[in-house]
C-alpha cells in the first residue's frame, strides 16, 4: 500500500510540474508574441518617402504606412500583410504559392528577423520570415536610394525539404493603398508602334498587365506603369507611383481593388507556364522592381527615375555618350567593303564619333544576304568585306572615328552551320512543326554549353578585333517554341533561359566594363533595367519618324533619361530634316540616312546640329527633364531639360498636326532660378530660315517660369530648339 501511496504522489509531482511546464510555454508563447507585436517598426526611407513595416497578430509582417516621411510612425495600423502568401486566410491575389514536397499547397510566413546595412547614400533592409511547420524562409529585400527618392524590392526564398518544392508565383514586391480612386497610367504597343500613353481608373476587380513573349517581352505591353491616388495625376499635382520590374522576360503586373476599396499592387516574374521546381537548399531570387512616389506629380516622379538610373540602372550613366552613323538604311544586306568605307568617311565629315555596321557582315556557307539564313554563324563574309573587321577598324580609327557592330547572338537561323551541327541548343518543341518569327529560332540559354557559346560569339569578335568599340545587340524573335532540351524541369525554361542571358551578360560587362552597347530588339522590345545595367542605351523604335517618335519618345521620358533612349534622323517621314533633327536631339542623337544624298544645305545643317549636340549634350543627358507641354493634350510638344545648379537649359518646341486658328498659349517653363536672369539663343537654325524673335531676347526666370513664352509656330510639323543661359 505504501508503494502505490508514494507512486500516486510521484505522479502527482510530475503531472502539476508539466502543467506549469505548458503553462510556462505558453506564456513565453504569447509573450513572445506580444513582442513581435510591440517590436519598434521597420522604416525604410529616402529623403521625402517612407515605407512602414510592423508585426502584428501571429508574427505576420504588415505594411504600417507608406507615403510622405513623418516624424514618427507610432500610430501606422498593421492592416495590410505585407507579403501574403497563398493558402491563408486572405482569398485575394496573392504574392507567392508554394506547393510543397508533400503536396500542401499553403505557406504561412511569420516574422524571423531584421537586418539593415547601410553604405553611402544606399540603405538595403533585409526582412526574413519563415514558415512555422515548414522549412522553408522567405526574405524581402528593400534597397533606399536615399537622395534619388527610389526603392527597389526583391524576394528570396530557400528551404530545407527533403524534396523539391514548386513555386507556382514569387512576386518581387507587394504594396498596399487606400485612397478614394486610382488611376493606372500603362504604356502598350507593337513594332514601330510603341509607348502609347492610356490613362484609365482601376475599379472593382483585378486588372493585369503583363506578356508571354520571354525575349522581345516588352513589344506590346512595357514594364512600366504609373498609379495616380484619389484623383489622376498630372506633371505637377497628384500623389503617383511610378513602378518597373528589372526583368528581360515574362512580367506580371497585378492592380486589385478589395471589397473595402484597398488596393494591392503585386510586381513579378509572370507565373504563366513558369511552375518553378526549387531543389532544397538552394535559394530563388526574383528580380528588383524598381518605384518612386511623388506628391508633386509625374515629373518629379520622372525627375527621380532619371536620377537613379544615371547612377544605377545603365552601364556608364553619368558619362558623354557617343552619337554614331549606322550604315543599314542606306545599304540593307547589300554592301561591299568599299561602300562601308565611304560611310565611314560620312562619320568623319559629320563629326559623329562611331560607324555602325549593321546586319549581313557574316555567314559564308550560307551568306547572310537576308534575313533566312546564317545566324548562329559568326563568321566574317570574305565575299562582302575581304578585308575583315581589322580593315574596317583601322579604316576608321584613320578617319579619326570608332567602329561598331551589330550582332544577334541569342538567335539561330534553321538555315546554318550552328543549327546543322547543334540542333539540340534550339528552344523547340518535340514531335512538333518549327515555328519561326522573322525566320529564326531561339537558342536555349538555360543550357550552360550554349551560354558558353554565346559569351565567345561576343568575346571572339572583340579580343580578334581590340579596336572595336560599339556593340548593337538585337533579338528579334519571341520564343513559340517553348521548351528546352536540356532541362530536367521543364518549366523551369521561361526563367532559366532570361538567368542564362544574364550570365552572358554578367561575363561580358566584366571583361569589357566599359564597352559602349546598345540594347536592341527589333526595336523597343527589351528595354528593362534587368539588362540595361549593362548598357548605354537601348534601341527605341524602328519607326524614326520624326512625328510618331514624339509621341514615342515623350513616353519612354516617364522612366527612362535622355542618355538611354536612342533617336536617330532618318529618312522616314514627311517631316523637314530640321524637325526630325530636332526631335532625335531630344534624346542620344544619332543617324541612319544616305548621307550622300544630303543638298550642300543639309550637310551643313547636319554638321552644325552634330556640333550643337555635343557642346549641349550635358545638360540634355543629366539635366532635370521638365515635360511643359504634352502631345497627348495639345497638338505641339514642350519639353526642357535644366542643368543641376540651373545656370542652362535647353529647351524644345515642336508644333504638331496644328489644326486652324488653334489657340496657341504661352508656355510656362520649370526648373529655373527666379532670381537669375536668362539669355535665349534658337539653335540648330536651318541656313536661309531667319531665327525666332525671342532669339537674342533675356528674361528673368521669375518671368520665364510665371508668364512664360509664345514659343509655338503655328506652322505644322515645325520646331525650335532654345539654349537658355543664365548671364548674371
């Protein structure tokens, strides 16, 4: 009896000490959550702006606040997640899915840690949050770019599963609104039709932007958009978001107003056919979306975008650009050695600093005299230039210029050596018909054989020919065929064919980090920040003529500076030669015309706003851009750019399709000082045409910015072009 009397006691002891031990657990349980809760917030600023993150309820991670800097951020109310996962108690659109190795299609995300480092005028704030069942850990990323008013966001994810997962969608970001309306400023097109501004509000409901073409990604719907709170915006009023995604492929924006009229905006790699299997232990890291807000509408906005950029997001941004002669409107395919030789000499006499050799330098077996055959087969034509690039080279650096030259190395015609002797490096599906755009396939850059391949393409030319300093990089197919060989998970593609051209990229830039490339493909169709760090500029358009570029280039000003956007004077249009000169200046001049078909005038002309551009392209490549006038509103267009320390300007003026007796106004100018006083001289004056009447006049900037200038002809299709100088 005693035995059992000491055993039911011994029992006793133990079942009262477990249930303090569950309830000492469950008090650090729920204090651990009441520090998450009371943790101090996560404030991630730049000079005006700031985005508030906080724990709340059940570790989750909110977004407290964002908009203008405050003092302090006590009272922000954790409302929104700030990154929902999917399979939750949110049934809206989610950021990421995540089907894990047993099947379970949920992620719960709570918060782990924080961690801020911060060097020079760039804070980077790292947020990590982890699953409570699963291993697996998510970290937002968020970079400040403190004096351009910028952020950029990224995920990453890893997790320690004994099986692959499969990420179904991994957003780059997700932001939180609540205002009264919202406005979705988008930019779409096609070839030769690109940037076409379309402002309309967002309503109940999801609205998507986003495309499927993996290569030429950006040909009928750009990575870019602006948001307008409670009313649109306009170049000067208005709270605005202006957002872009870093990415070469398939993106996906989401806008989607709730039930309680909030807004959601998730930014990212466009799940479609994009099922990510993730091996364990191995992290994906999505691309940076890059976003700016402004309570002084657009142009501020825009103002802030260039800034960045020029210091940031393209390859030498804060340095003299070179303007070019390329060679392909004035011969095609069709050009012999002697031909380039002479249009070099065009380069020379013009001023401008490089020639270009476009398309059909190449292929011998099968000669690339259109666009059917030898792509893949970088190999010099000995028919076309006997000589080599070498000649070509050294026939320019004699002419006191640069050369250049244009390749397309992610491409392979069906009708070439490559395509015969590797048919297993082409993206392509099985048991199926070829599909061809423009007459060609896509190489499978997931593949590491054919990244190594495209890297010595470009590096063969280069180390074969030192003397080359211009790169025109094209891609003119989208991907039909989408598959790849080589590998194991196939829709793993989309995203490892754009990581592999990074590779290549990443290779390139740093063997030659300071070699001068343009982004091409087939126009604007690759323009993103994801490839233009490696790049001065990008290609903007097929279409050069002058009046359509003005509507063009005037959208790509929204996030993109002057230094990036190439604009050349060709003959297409019906325009005068000094308007289309006019409206490439605007931007990196150069040209693509039969320069031997010019009259005396326009050589001299031409050799005169060659000469304009260089001594003004400072302030037009690193001046605050002010956009006075728009096309999208009137029949004319009235942009400035203004220096930093605003002792110069260079203002632009084109009058448009003016329809009769249309009431023209003065136009009001920015980004002046008041208190300085301007002198005015019109540029870029066409021999024989006398110059404006405000040619020589000065003013003070308090006049210029107040009761502003007539500065519109009322001639169609006409222009002018003003240097303002402070003179006190």
């Amino acid at each position: 009896m005693l035995h059992k009397i000491l055993l039911y006691k011994k029992q006793n002891t133990i079942t009262t000490m477990l249930k303090k031990y569950i309830l000492l657990c469950n008090f650090l349980l729920a204090a651990s959550a009441l520090l998450a809760q009371s943790t101090e917030p996560i404030v991630i600023e730049t000079k005006t702006t700031a985005l508030v993150l906080k724990t709340g309820a059940k570790q989750k991670l909110f977004q407290a606040y964002f908009g203008p800097k405050l003092a302090d951020y006590k009272a922000a109310s954790t409302t929104h997640q700030a990154y929902i996962p999917a399979g939750g108690d949110d049934l809206f659109e989610p950021a990421i899915q995540v089907t894990h190795a047993d099947g379970n299609p949920s992620l719960y995300l709570q918060f782990e840690s924080t961690k801020k480092e911060t060097v020079g005028n760039v804070t980077h704030t790292s947020i990590t949050l982890k699953d409570p069942q699963y291993p697996v850990e998510v970290t937002l990323h968020y970079k400040a770019y403190y004096n351009e008013d910028v952020i950029t966001g990224w995920t990453e994810i890893v997790h320690h599963e004994a099986q692959p997962i499969t990420l179904t969608n991994i957003a780059s970001n997700m932001l939180h609104f609540n205002a009264a309306q919202y406005w979705l400023t988008q930019f779409h097109g096609d070839w030769a039709q690109e940037q076409k501004m379309v402002n309309a509000q967002l309503t109940s409901g999801i609205k998507v932007l986003d495309t499927k073409l993996t290569t030429r990604s950006q040909m009928y719907q750009s990575p870019f958009f602006m948001v307008s709170l409670n009313k649109s915006s306009t170049e000067n009023e208005g709270e605005v978001l202006m957002g872009t995604l870093a990415w070469s492929g398939n993106f996906r924006f989401a806008f989607e107003v709730d039930n309680d009229n909030a807004l959601r905006i998730i930014s990212g790699i466009n799940p479609f056919a994009s099922a990510y299997t993730l091996v364990p232990n191995q992290s994906f890291t999505s691309p940076e979306f890059i976003f700016t807000y402004s309570t002084a509408g657009r142009g501020q906005g825009s103002r802030n975008m260039h800034n960045w950029a020029r210091k940031y997001g393209i390859a030498d941004g804060e340095k003299p650009r070179l303007t070019l002669l390329n060679n392909w409107e004035t011969t095609l395919f069709d050009f012999t050695q002697q031909q380039l030789d002479s249009l070099i000499g065009s380069t020379a006499t013009l001023g401008l600093d490089v020639f270009l050799l476009d398309d059909g330098w190449f292929g011998n077996k099968y000669p690339r005299n259109n666009d059917k055959s030898a792509l893949g087969d970088w190999q010099l034509n000995k028919t076309k230039l006997p000589g080599g690039i070498s000649h070509l080279v050294s026939e320019a650096k004699n002419r006191g210029v640069k050369f250049g030259i244009w390749v397309e190395p992610e491409m392979v015609s069906p009708k070439s050596v490559l395509y015969e002797t590797h048919p297993d490096w082409v993206a392509k599906l099985p048991n199926r018909e070829e599909v061809y755009y423009r007459n060609q396939l896509v190489l499978d850059l997931s593949n590491p054989a054919v990244q190594e391949h495209v890297f010595h393409v470009l590096d063969d030319i280069l180390t074969q020919n030192p003397g080359l300093a211009f790169f025109k990089w094209d891609c003119n197919a989208v991907i039909y065929n989408a598959w790849s060989p080589y590998e194991k998970y196939k829709s793993n593609f989309f995203i490892d064919y754009v990581k592999g051209l990074y590779k290549v990229m990443d290779r390139v830039t740093a063997k030659y980090p300071h070699l001068n490339m343009m982004l091409c493909s087939g126009g604007g169709s690759r323009l993103d920040y994801g490839a233009l760090k490696h790049f001065t500029e990008f290609w903007a358009s097929d279409n050069t003529d002058g009046l359509e570029r003005v509507y063009m280039q005037w959208g790509y000003s929204h996030f993109y500076p002057a230094n990036a956007i190439a604009a050349h004077v060709t003959s297409w249009g019906k325009q005068s030669l000094k308007f289309r000169t006019d409206v490439a200046m605007m931007d990196k001049l150069g040209y693509d015309i039969n320069v031997s078909h010019f009259t005396p005038d326009e050589l001299n002309f031409t050799k005169e706003a060659v000469s304009t551009y260089k001594r003004l392209s400072g302030v037009i490549s690193q001046g605050d851009l002010y956009r006075l006038v728009s096309p999208y509103e009137q029949n004319r267009a009235v942009l400035m750019y203004a220096s930093a320390d605003k002792k110069s300007a260079v203002l632009f003026s084109y009058t448009l399709n003016l329809r009769f007796h249309e009431d023209v106004v003065p136009v009001v100018l920015q980004g002046l000082d008041e208190h300085k006083t301007y002198k005015l001289t019109e540029v870029n004056l066409y021999p024989g045409i006398e110059p404006s009447k405000l040619n020589g006049k000065t003013y003070s900037g308090e006049f210029l910015m107040k009761a502003g200038l007539p500065l519109s002809s009322l001639t169609p299709l006409s222009s002018a072009v003003f240097e303002l100088t402070a003179v006190d």
